[in-house]
C-alpha cells in the first residue's frame, strides 16, 4: 500500500522522497526541528493570517526565532517579501490561505531562494493542485491526510 500511495503522490509533489507522519502537525515539527539544525540563528517566517496555529506554537517550543509578515487577507505580499528575508532561514506558509486564496507560491520561492531561504509550503489544502505544491518551488511540502482533507484516510499526514 506505501508504495501505491507514494506513487500516486510523486507526481503532484514532484518529489521523489515522501515521509509518512501520524498527522500534518508532526511532519510541522520535524521540518522545523530540521530547519533549526541546518541554520539554528535563522528566523522563520510565518503568515500572519491564513496559516495553521503551530507555525507559531513549535517554533517557540523549538526555541526558533520567527518573524510574521504581513499578509493581505493571508495572501504573501511579493512586493514586500524581500523586506523580511534578512536572517530568515525559512518560511512556512499555507499554498491556500485560509482554504480559499492561492499564494502566489512559484514568485514566493524565486524570492526566497535567491536569499537562500527555506521554503515550505502546507499543501493541505491543495496537494492535488496542478500549480501549487510542487516541488520545483517549494523545498519541502507538508500536508494532512486527515477528516476533510483532499486525501481523506481520516488521519496522518506526510512531508
């Protein structure tokens, strides 16, 4: 069944390596714990509407500085994006802010890459999208397959 299911993925995350987890938070928790090791001075970045309760939680858990940008309904300003990206080792957004607005992830990422900034995008809520959640522009993608999600096994998540 893992690898019916990681074959079914692959093509809409466009990423060969796919880590199952009990739930989305988890995969959350060790894709920072990740981020910390790789730059533990780094700040990330978080949407201040339209993302997800523990990108604000584990970071302070984690004893990861993090900086929230301002967003327009939850949607990333890529006008003011560079604006924040001094220091910061990653962001951490929702692809769909607030399950109804598309973040405009493939100018989020050339922003941030140029800067060497860390992108992950919550794909939750669009993990079957032909645009969004692709792993050309996002370095890692972390979603749930939880109650009410596209992929609806009731629990788990992956990155």
């Amino acid at each position: 069944m893992y690898d019916e299911v990681l074959e079914r993925l692959t093509p809409y995350t466009k990423h060969e390596e796919i880590i199952f987890t009990n739930r989305c938070n988890t995969s959350i928790f060790l894709v920072l714990n990740y981020i910390k090791k790789i730059n533990p001075k780094g700040v990330l970045l978080i949407p201040d509407q339209g993302g997800w309760i523990t990108y604000k939680t584990y970071p302070k858990f984690l004893g990861i500085s993090y900086k929230e940008i301002p967003t327009d309904d939850g949607l990333i300003n890529i006008n003011t994006l560079n604006n924040y990206l001094e220091n910061a080792s990653a962001i951490i957004f929702n692809s769909f802010a607030g399950y109804f607005a598309e973040q405009p992830v493939q100018e989020i990422a050339k922003i941030c890459h140029k800067r060497g900034c860390f992108v992950i995008e919550d794909a939750s809520g669009s993990l079957t999208d032909p645009i969004l959640a692709d792993g050309n522009h996002s370095d890692i993608i972390v979603a749930s397959f939880g109650k009410w999600k596209l992929i609806n096994v009731g629990y788990g998540g992956m990155l």
